[in-house]
C-alpha cells in the first residue's frame, strides 16, 4: 500500500498532470487503449492479491501500485477523444477544478460517513459518488 498523503498521493497527481498539460500531444501519441486495460488487469489483479492474502488492513483505501499509472492512462486516453464531448468536460475539469477536488474529497467522505448510513462496498461507485459530490461543491464555490 503508499501511505495516503499529499507527498506519495496528491503532489505525485498533480505533478503527471502538469507533464500531461506541458507535454500532451507527445504523451497523447504514444498511449494507446490497450495500455489502459492492461494497467486495469494488473492493478484489479494487485488488490485480488492482496486481499486474498490478507494484506489489505479494514478501512484502508485501495491506492495500490498500478493505481495512479491507472488514472493517469485513464485520464490521457479519454483526453485522446477531444472530438467527443468527455474530453472536453474532462480537461476542463483538470484545468478548473482539480485542486479542489483534491482538498474537499476527503471532507465529502468523512461527512458521508459520519452523517449517513451509506456502506461503501463498490469501490468504483463509491468513488464516481465522492468525485461527483467533490464536483458540484467545486463548481458552487
């Protein structure tokens, strides 16, 4: 597991996405989708594994290692697609509102926690919710 804080998390992230900002055409060329499903197998196999093996602590998020290449490739591919409105609305959302994404998602899921009776079981769902949450609180402030 890294240990979830700004210098192994959030100054990593937004370091990639200044590279991708300085550097897209170039890092745009080179990735290709089936680097994106690659990266997804090999990180979905990392948390079965570790799982499996009871290495992942109760309460612990799943930034494991092919996590941020994950993002990152993820984020490159769809940017790729500018004719289609996502990329667009993606990069956007880069440019505008990705600082405070990063500062109110950990607000918004300890709120949710405190305040709810809702169980996060599905990961992804759990933090498409978190994002979009962090999204309209971004774009209201």
């Amino acid at each position: 597991f890294l240990h979830t804080n700004f210098l192994t998390i959030g100054l990593p992230c937004f370091a990639i996405g200044m590279l991708i900002k300085i550097y897209g055409k170039q890092i745009t060329a080179i990735v290709k989708w089936w680097h994106v499903i690659l990266c997804f197998i090999i990180a979905y196999s990392e948390g079965i594994i570790k799982h499996k093996m009871g290495l992942h602590p109760p309460g612990i998020g799943d930034i494991y290692l092919f996590t941020i290449p994950l993002a990152a490739l993820t984020f490159i591919a769809f940017l790729k697609k500018k004719n289609l409105y996502c990329g667009q609305l993606i990069e956007n959302i880069g440019e505008k509102h990705s600082l405070y994404i990063y500062l109110y998602h950990g607000l918004v899921l300890t709120l949710i926690v405190k305040y709810t009776d809702y169980s996060f079981q599905l990961p992804v769902i759990d933090a498409l919710l978190i994002y979009l949450i962090t999204i309209l609180l971004s774009i209201t402030s």
